[in-house]
C-alpha cells in the first residue's frame, strides 16, 4: 500500500482562502485533507471546486460564519457521522471512513477559550473545559476496540513546554495553561492517542503551528504555539513515517493564522486491527 498523506489546516474561511486552499492540495496532493473553521454553511461548501481538483469525496459539517469542520478526499468515504460534543450543533466535529485505506478520520476544532483563563469568570474558558472533558468520556467508551485512528484539527492547545515561544510567560495565557493542558492529557490518554509530532520530534524541539496576526513580521518574531494536532490510534503509531509544517502557507495572502500540518503514514507498518 503507498504512502498516505494527510494534512489538518485551520484555514479560517475555506470561501475567503479557496485560492489557498486549491493550491494546497495542487502543491501536497494529500490523500485527505481536513479543515476547521470553515465558516461556511453546507449549501454554500465550495465543493464542486475541490471535486475538480480530484477531491470529490467530501464529508463536511458547517453553520454561518462560524466554526465548521470538514474531510476531502481522493478516495471513497463512508460512515459520515457528525458529532456534537455537548449536545449544541456548533459543528466542531465530524468522522468519515476511508475504507481502501482501512482508516477512520476524525476532523476536530476545540473552542479557543477566549482571553482569560479564568471558567468563574470567562463562560468561555469554562466551555472549552467541558468540552474536552466530554470529547475524552465520548472517546474513553470506544477504549477497548482497536480501530485505526487519525484524530486531525484545531485542539487551541499547546501542551509541551517547546510548543510555546515563552513557556513561562504563556503558561498564564489561554492555550497553554496548566488546566488546559491537563484536560488535554485527558483526552489523549481516552485512546492511548499518539501524538504524531512528537512521535516523530523530541520533545524538546520547538514546534509551532500558529502564529498571531497581531505579529507584522511572524518569521522574525516567531512567537508561535502547537495549536495543530494530528493524532493516531496505537495500531497506527507503527506507520508514522515524517510530517511538515507548511510554513509557506502562512505567508499566502490573505493569510489565516494557522500553518497547514501534513503528515506521512507508510500504512504497511501499522498494527492489524
């Protein structure tokens, strides 16, 4: 079997960036790619557009100027399911089969918790805790079966040390605080989650996949965090074979805040289900 590439992108309005979008798949050829953020009802999806660069295979979960998850891909999908994590349809998350590949994959956007880090005194940093809180009860009842996993998104959390600028000094800014960091080792352990990255670079190597629009010159700066995730079930971790980066993106005009993440599967080294 070849090589699967996947890529996650936050693309922060796959209409406004469909110019970016369709010149990242003609420069990565992914096999599936999943966005967030699109901001797109499903009617207005600019499908047609992607089916003709060769990713007719849509799955995609959107509401008005808000949110929006999605999976594209080369190849059949089946199984679409949305799920609404606390019972609100605010199109966060969505899985799709890929069933040549023998893979599930699930498109992710965590809310991003607003400013201040305070659930007394910020509803939504206390929503974006109940949300993770209850993705990993959600994912803790599949434990047990060993499906093959590719977890792809937005998680608004950066939970390494190096996957932060300054860890000392974000380590009271939302994304990177110690009780996000802790909901997210939750939800991570709910599947015994890989987390490819990491996996693949030590830990102690800066990686960042978002960078503010507040910074004129990002690459000077380079005040970046890990916000970006793709993540696989145990029987895949075998098949992690490199990922990417793609730092270019964020410089595509007009830019989202978010860098593209690719990774690499060799799907002949992973564990049988």
């Amino acid at each position: 079997m070849p090589r699967v590439r996947l890529v996650t992108w936050n693309v922060n309005s796959v209409r406004k960036r469909l110019p970016q979008v369709l010149r990242l798949l003609e420069e990565t050829a992914p096999d599936v790619l999943c966005l967030q953020e699109t901001k797109v009802t499903d009617a207005l999806f600019p499908a047609a557009a992607l089916a003709e660069m060769g990713y007719p295979h849509q799955a995609r979960y959107g509401m008005p100027g808000y949110n929006g998850v999605a999976i594209v891909s080369r190849r059949p999908l089946a199984g679409v399911r949305r799920h609404d994590v606390l019972g609100r349809p605010d199109a966060r998350l969505i899985l799709a089969q890929v069933p040549d590949l023998d893979l599930d994959v699930h498109c992710l956007y965590v809310p991003a918790g607003g400013d201040v880090p305070d659930p007394e005194t910020n509803p939504r940093f206390a929503d974006k805790l109940a949300f993770l809180d209850a993705l990993a009860e959600w994912y803790a009842a599949w434990f047990g079966r060993i499906d093959r996993i590719v977890l792809c998104g937005d998680v608004n959390v950066a939970p390494l040390p190096r996957d932060v600028w300054d860890h000392r000094r974000l380590s009271r800014v939302v994304t990177h605080t110690p009780v996000e960091i802790d909901r997210l080792a939750r939800l991570r352990s709910s599947l015994l989650w890989v987390d490819a990255v990491r996996d693949l670079t030590p830990d102690d190597e800066p990686v960042f996949t978002w960078w503010s629009y507040r910074a004129g010159d990002w690459r000077t700066a380079n005040k970046g965090r890990r916000l970006d995730h793709v993540w696989v079930t145990p029987p895949l971790a075998p098949a992690l074979a490199g990922y990417a980066v793609l730092t270019e993106a964020r410089d595509w005009r007009p830019p989202s805040d978010h860098a593209p993440l690719l990774v690499t599967l060799d799907l002949d080294r992973a564990g049988a289900e």
